[in-house]
C-alpha cells in the first residue's frame, strides 16, 4: 500500500472540524441575517414611502384648494402648507418654480421624476441628494396647471438600517464564533479517543504489551475498544509463544552442545595423536561449534527480550570505568578511551557491557580494529562514539545492518558472524531507553554512536 504524505498546509482532522462548524454556522448565520435585513429593509421601506405619500397627496390637495383662490401668494401657500420637518414642496405653478426651502429648487427633483408629471401621471423615487438618501413623490394638479413635488429625508431610516446591520453582521459573527467553540468541543470528543488509541499503539509498538484500552460506556467506541484490545491480546499472546518457542528450542539444544563442546575438547587435548587431515576437520568443527554456541547465547537473550523477561535497568552505573573494563576483555587498550570521567547511566551493567563488547569486537572482525572510544553529553543524554578503521558501511546498509540476521558487505553487521549481534546491540540500546545508529567516522571508517540517558538528568 502506498501512502500519500499530507502537505506542508494541510490541516489535522481537529482544525478541518472547527473550520467544518465555523463555516456552517457563519452560512446560516449569513442566511439569516441577509434574509432579515432585506424583508426589514423591504417593509420599513415600503411604510416610510407609504407614509411620504399620504402625507404629499395630502400636502398637494391643500395647495390645489389654496392656488384655486384669487390673488394666492404661492410662497405663504406653501409656508401654510404645514409639511412636516425636513420635508420640502417644490411647485411649478404658470411656469414659474417654486420651493419651500431656500437651498432648493427645479435641480432637487429628479429629470425623470418631473417628465412623469409633466406627462400627467403621479410617481414616486428614492435618491441620494446631496444631504443623503431621500425620497420624491410627483402629483400633477391640471386643475391649477401646476406640478407638486414634496421631498422626505430618508437618513432616519438609513441609520436604522445601518444600525440593523450592524446587529446583524455582529449576530453572524457571534454566531461564527459559538460554530468554532462548538466545533473545538467536538473535534475534541472525536480526536480523543483517537489519541488515546494513538498513545496505546505507541506504548505496545514500544514492547509494553500489557498495555490495553480503558473500557467506555460509549456505545459507539465499545466496539473498537473491545476489537482493539482483542487484536493486542492475540498480538501478544502470538509473540510469547514464538517467544517460548525460541526459548524452548535454545534451551533443548544447550545439552546436546555441551556433549558436543566436551567431545571437540576432549580431541582437541588429544590432538596430537590425529593426523593432520584430521586436525584440519577437527579445526573447522571446533570454530564452527563455537560460533553455534554464540548463536544460541545471542538467540536466548534475544527470546528473553522478546517474552518481556528482562528486568528494568535499575543500577546507577559508572560509564567509564565500564568500557575500560570491555575494552581490557576485547584484548584492546584502555588510552582508546577518551571524555569525561564522571558520567552515569541507569543500566543492566552485564547487559550494558554485552552492548559495548559486542562493539568492539565487530570493529575487530569487520572494521579491521577498533581505533576510539570517545564519551559525550548531549544535553541530558550520553552518546558513546565508537570508531573503526574499516572500509565504512553503505548509506543504504547503516539502518538495515541493525536487523536480525542481517550481513552487510563481507559479512558485516554482526559481531559474531550469526547477524544477531547488532540486532542485540539495538535491543539492549532500547531495553536502557536509548537508541543506536551508525555513520562515517571521521576517520574514515564506520562511527557508530549509542545514545543514553544521563543518570539524574
């Protein structure tokens, strides 16, 4: 199966959710409000023109009764008109333009509003004067051959409606907002349980085994509670028993090994009296019975590592004098070694020593000699440098080289030959809470680097 990595802006399931909530909620909100502010807008407007209308036909018969008198003065006419404030009469009566307000005229009108009248038919229109919007309404009067125009401001009811919008777009808003925060509260009931999931597979794929799901009353993830925890318990339950297998199997052969490691002893002090086409027969199964005996050590701590058998490393113990104490074993010596002196590790120290001896000894067989041993901090960790002068390991080779029964060129990544001594140095790296990997060393040969954690850090 090939998997797709996400891209650098992609978003996690919890941001997409909030995002899915906050969007949802922004367009019904957004529906809602325009909805509301076009039918509010639509009636207010409606009664305002409503209003103007009755108001300007009212206007309009009372100057048609006025004019009808002999000898009018058209400007107390329209003073007696009695308009309401900020309203105003535009009247053109014998050719003549008249207005109630000073600052207007013919120009107030709109063209199209005043051919309308003049070709006898009553309108209306809403404009935007220069004191802001406004609304016109046009009654001819052919009994006085005159036109009259009455002009109401709008800006009330524009900054109504402007402080309804303003309501509105904050109710959206708010609206938004409760989306998101109700969107973070169930991406954080779904994600939950994910994680949790998520930290249980981490904790079995780091050897805890015994690690299980809580139980849930939920009904919708009892289910893959109860599917997940059975999957880990036939996980584990397969484990141990090639666990016991490889054990049982290791141990069965320890006793027929020992006969055999006796007889080859005992023809190899009597060696002297084999010929030499003997002694050469007696050579290859002598070496080969050892490296069998390697194996089925290294197969043992390796089934006792699988089956969870190996106890906690508990010890305070002291770095350096350790790996003076391999380095004297592997038959090297100690001015190889080389940092600081008071570093401490929490570890199996018989484990810890197999780890490095296994090192040092692959350095001997396959990285023609080991030649520095250097200690380190790196903040609180410990990283231990060991140097060969062998050919190197392919990029390629540096991770797989720490496998079971994995080989690299001319044999290497083991220690022993049986391609599980490297797989051990891996596993007690991991067994002390720390890793293991290799690279170039700056000598020219293959670095390998073992990190730990400091004792007290």
């Amino acid at each position: 199966m090939k998997f797709v990595p996400f891209g650098r802006g992609a978003l996690g399931l919890r941001h997409r959710l909030v995002l899915a909530f906050a969007l949802v909620a922004l367009l019904v909100s957004a529906v809602f409000a325009i909805s509301t502010y076009l039918l509010a807008r639509g009636y207010l407007l409606s009664q305002r023109e409503h209003v103007v209308q009755h108001q300007s036909f009212a206007d309009a018969v009372f100057i048609q009764r006025r004019l009808e008198s002999a000898g009018a003065d058209v400007s107390a006419v329209l003073t007696a008109a009695g308009t309401p404030a900020g309203h105003t009469i535009v009247l053109k009566w014998q050719g003549q333009w008249y207005a109630s307000s000073l600052d207007q005229g013919r120009d107030a009108v709109p063209p199209a509003v005043r051919q309308d009248v003049a070709d006898g038919t009553a309108t209306s229109q809403r404009f935007r004067s220069d004191d802001g919007p406004a609304m016109v309404i046009g009654v001819p009067v052919p009994s006085v051959q005159a036109e009259f125009y009455e002009i109401a401001p709008l800006t009330e009811l524009d900054g109504t409606l402007r402080l309804l919008s303003g309501i509105l777009s904050g109710g959206a808003l708010l609206a938004t907002a409760a989306g998101a925060a109700l969107g973070v509260w169930g991406s954080r009931s779904v994600v939950t349980p994910l994680n949790r999931v998520a930290a249980t597979a981490a904790s079995i794929a780091g050897g805890q085994l015994d690690t299980r799901l809580p139980a849930t009353l939920d009904p919708e993830l009892a289910t893959i509670v109860g599917s997940f925890n059975s999957m880990v318990d036939t996980l584990q339950q397969r484990i141990n028993r090639d666990a016991r297998l490889a054990a049982d199997v290791s141990h069965e052969l320890r006793s027929p090994l020992t006969t055999l490691v006796g007889s080859v002893d005992l023809l190899n002090a009597r060696r002297h009296e084999l010929s030499e086409r003997s002694q050469r027969a007696l050579d290859l199964v002598t070496a080969d019975l050892q490296r069998f005996r390697r194996l089925l050590e290294d197969l043992l701590e390796l089934a006792r590592s699988d089956g969870g058998l190996d106890l906690r490393p508990s010890t305070v113990v002291e770095l350096s004098p350790l790996l003076r104490q391999v380095l004297g074993e592997a038959g090297r010596e100690a001015s190889l070694l080389s940092g600081p002196e008071d570093v401490q590790v929490v570890a199996d120290k018989p484990r810890l020593g197999r780890l490095f001896r296994n090192l040092f000894e692959n350095a001997e067989r396959h990285g023609d000699g080991l030649v520095a041993v250097q200690v380190a901090r790196s903040e609180d960790d410990v990283l231990v440098f060991v140097d060969d002068a062998g050919p190197g390991i392919p990029a390629d080779d540096r991770e797989r080289v720490f496998e079971r029964f994995a080989t690299g060129p001319g044999g290497r990544g083991s220690s022993s030959g049986t391609g599980l001594g490297l797989a051990l140095v891996a596993e007690s790296a991991t067994a002390h809470g720390g890793t293991v990997w290799c690279s170039a060393s700056p000598a020219g040969g293959t670095r390998f680097v073992v990190r730990l954690p400091e004792a007290g850090a």
